[in-house]
C-alpha cells in the first residue's frame, strides 16, 4: 500500500556526532520521494515513553531495548524508521538487529572524533561530564564501542550534514523504492 519497503535506519555515534540532524534532513530526502518515515531520536524518547529511566547501565540497556521495540512495530507497520540514539555498546545494537530480517536494519555509523564532537556541545553536556557533573557520559567515563562493520559509515568532520544524508539516502534509496 505504501509503495515502499519497510525498514530500520539505526544512527549510532558520539553525542554531537551529528545523528539527530541527519536523521531529519534523511527524512525530508525520504518524504520528498513519497516515503512514509518516521524519526525516533534518543532525546524525544528519553523525555516521553523512556522518562522513567535514568542513566545506569541497566537502564540504558533498557532504553535501548524499548527503542528497538518500537522501531519494530513501526516497520511491521509499513514505516521507514529513522532511529538516532547513542547506542554505545555492540551488544545493544545487534539485539535490536535480531528483531528484523536481514534486509530490514542498516546500521549507519555516524563517526566523528570526540574533539569535534564537544566543539558541537550546545547543551554543554561534555563539558559537564568533564567537571564530574554528569557520570556515565559516552565518551567520557563511559565506553563507545565502535561499529565493527556497519551497513553505512560517515565521517561527519568530513563532509556536511546534508552530504552525509545524501550519502545513507543514497545507500538506502534502491531498497526503500522497490
């Protein structure tokens, strides 16, 4: 009905890696072409279905988890989900890649060295971490693992936000449209 494969799009990088802006500028790619999409960033979740958790490493195991849970029912749905969350541990992500067929996830690598990743800090949340204010901040006093072989990598110190969403939509655009 909706003309297009269904699927799951998982932006996993550093906080300020640049996720949250290609996930949108990806979307505005997607429904320029017809597609019906939708974005799930760890921000808005964390602030509505996932504000009763915190930080600990069970509760981020659990965030991650509902995240995957929902992006699950939208593509069973019909939708293209965007997802843009942290997601910084390999286990994390390749749970939430069981529960799709093969075809289903692309894993996109949104890859930026921490240095450039604070200089984009309009929160200050780095900052903070770095004063001891904020425990368990990916990056800081928390590990990142990165992806090993993810469907999609993007260097964002080197290329623009709206090249590296030109450059997953690119990826994606044959599957999606068939």
């Amino acid at each position: 009905m909706k003309d297009q494969k269904a699927c799951c799009i998982w932006l996993t990088g550093l906080s300020g890696a640049g996720k949250s802006t290609i996930a949108e500028l990806l979307e505005v790619l997607l429904k320029r072409e017809g597609r019906h999409t939708y974005i799930l960033d760890g921000d808005n979740v964390r602030a509505n279905l996932n504000s009763d958790l915190g930080f600990s490493i069970g509760d981020r195991e659990e965030n991650i988890r509902r995240m995957a849970a929902v992006a699950h029912l939208m593509v069973d749905a019909g939708l293209i989900v965007i997802v843009a969350c942290i997601a910084p541990l390999k286990g994390q992500r390749e749970k939430a890649r069981l529960l799709f067929e093969s075809d289903q996830f692309f894993e996109v690598f949104v890859d930026a060295p921490i240095d450039i990743c604070e200089s984009r800090d309009t929160k200050g949340l780095y900052k903070k971490a770095r004063e001891g204010l904020i425990i368990n901040f990916t990056g800081i006093d928390s590990p990142y693992e990165i992806p090993e072989k993810p469907d999609i990598r993007i260097d964002t110190s080197l290329c623009t936000p709206s090249e590296s969403a030109m450059h997953v939509f690119r990826e994606i655009q044959g599957y999606c449209t068939s």
